[in-house]
C-alpha cells in the first residue's frame, strides 16, 4: 500500500513575511482513516463545537496580534504606545481568567462560550472603527478578556460533555487547534 506523502514548502513572497502552503499528497488508505477518525468518539463529535470554532477565533486573534502595533504606528503612535496596546491583550486575560471561571460557572458553559464570541466581535468591530490609540488598548483589552472567557468556558464545555478517559485527548487536540493558529494567524495577516 502507498503511503501518504506530507510535504511542508515555504514560499517566499518578497518583499513581504514567507507564506506557510502546506501540500499534501494523500493516499486512499489515510482517506480512510480521515473518515473513521471523523466517526471517533474523541474527534467526530468535538469538530463543530470545540476545535473548528477554536481554530477559527484562534485565526483572527493572532492575526490581529501583528496587526495592532503596526496600526498604533501608522496612526502616529510611538513604539512605546504600539507596545502597550499589544500587552493591553494580556492584561484582559489577566484580569478575566477568575471571574471567567465564575462566570463560567454561574451562566453554563455554552452561554458563557456564546457571550464571549459576541464579545470578540463587538472588540474586533471596536479595533476596526477606533482611530484613537487608547480606545484600541481598551478594545484590545476586552478582546484579551473575551479570550480568556472562551478559553475557560470551552475547557470546562468539554469537561461536562466527556468522560475522563477522553478529556486528556480532546485537551490535547484543542492545544494543537491553538497551536495550528498560531503557526497560520501570523501569516493569514497580510
């Protein structure tokens, strides 16, 4: 039986960043296994609640993370200013992680998911209609606390939805949507 053939290229696209194409090559055989890992208990049932949401929020946010200084600088800011409007995300996740783990208890994880979402976009459209340096720190913050909102609120989601044997695989699939973000957000933002 062939195997799969995976191969990672990297484009250089000057005199922008490298552009990330991933070419894949797939056998039938890894088809097949494509299908019965969608029917899995781990993975099948968590796509469209847990991991494509999580890749797709994941997305915007770190696209945004390269963008925002950029912005800060082309308004006139200064690096100074630029630097603490990127920190401004950490300081909401800072500031959200214990209240969001009450909330998250108190509301019920999926309305605590949906809040979250509605309050990342409600922050995006802030970002995108704000030409003022601090009204977009404040709206960098609260996008960094609707971050950690959805973060706490799908961990405990798939707390309540999974037994135990599963909850360390579907954590461990949802670090790597995160990371997968993280590796592709940066390049989406062009």
């Amino acid at each position: 039986m062939p195997r799969a053939l995976w191969r990672v290229c990297f484009f250089m696209d000057y005199p922008q960043t490298s552009v990330l194409a991933i070419c894949v090559m797939v056998s039938l055989p890894v088809r097949s296994r494509l299908k019965s890992m969608l029917r899995h208990p781990i993975y099948g049932q968590y796509i469209l609640p847990v991991y494509l949401p999580a890749i797709l929020i994941s997305l915007g946010q770190l696209a945004t993370l390269i963008l925002l200084p950029l912005y800060v600088l082309e308004l006139g800011g200064n690096v100074a200013q630029a630097s603490l409007v990127a920190a401004a995300r950490g300081l909401g996740m800072l500031a959200a992680d214990l209240p969001a783990g009450v909330i998250a208890a108190r509301y019920g994880s999926r309305h605590t998911m949906i809040g979250a979402i509605a309050m990342s976009i409600m922050a995006s459209a802030a970002l995108v209609w704000t030409r003022d340096i601090i009204g977009i720190a404040i709206a960098n913050m609260i996008f960094g606390m609707a971050t950690s909102l959805l973060m706490i609120s799908r961990q405990s989601y798939v707390t309540a939805l999974s037994s135990s044997w599963q909850r360390g695989r579907i954590m461990a699939v949802l670090a790597a949507c995160f990371r997968v973000s993280g590796l592709l957000g940066p390049n989406t933002a062009r």
